[in-house]
C-alpha cells in the first residue's frame, strides 16, 4: 500500500464521519485539479491514481444521494 492510498483511505473516511456527501465533490474535484498538474509533468502513475479517488468520490457522493430520504414538503 502506497502513501497516497493511506490518504486516501483516512480523508475517505473522515468524510464519511462527517455526514457531508457535498465534500466528496469538492474533494474529487481537488483531485482532478491536482491530477492535471500531474498529467502535465508526466508523472502518471499518481495522475492516474487520483482519477480513480476523484471517481470513487464522485461514484460514493451520488450513491448516498440516492440512499438518503428526502423531504418532501
């Protein structure tokens, strides 16, 4: 297991703590910003890495929309 994924896995849960599914966006967002400055200095193994977490966070925000009840007034 590398760094990154030990980081990973602590904001991951950390966030899940939290309660805030809007986090998960912004920090899959961070990721793919920092991403591109990867891609751009040809370090791609991270680059790609953090993709992937950008997508979990994504895939993991949507999934508790949808499991959440919503009010309906």
């Amino acid at each position: 297991m590398k760094p990154q994924d030990i980081g990973f896995l602590i904001l991951f849960f950390l966030l899940l703590f939290l309660g805030r599914p809007v986090w998960f966006v912004w920090v899959g967002l961070g990721c793919l910003v920092l991403a591109i400055g990867l891609f751009a200095t040809w370090t791609f193994f991270k680059a790609e890495r953090l993709t992937w977490y950008a997508a979990l966070y994504f895939f993991t925000y949507i999934l508790i929309s949808l499991l959440r009840p919503h009010k309906v007034e």
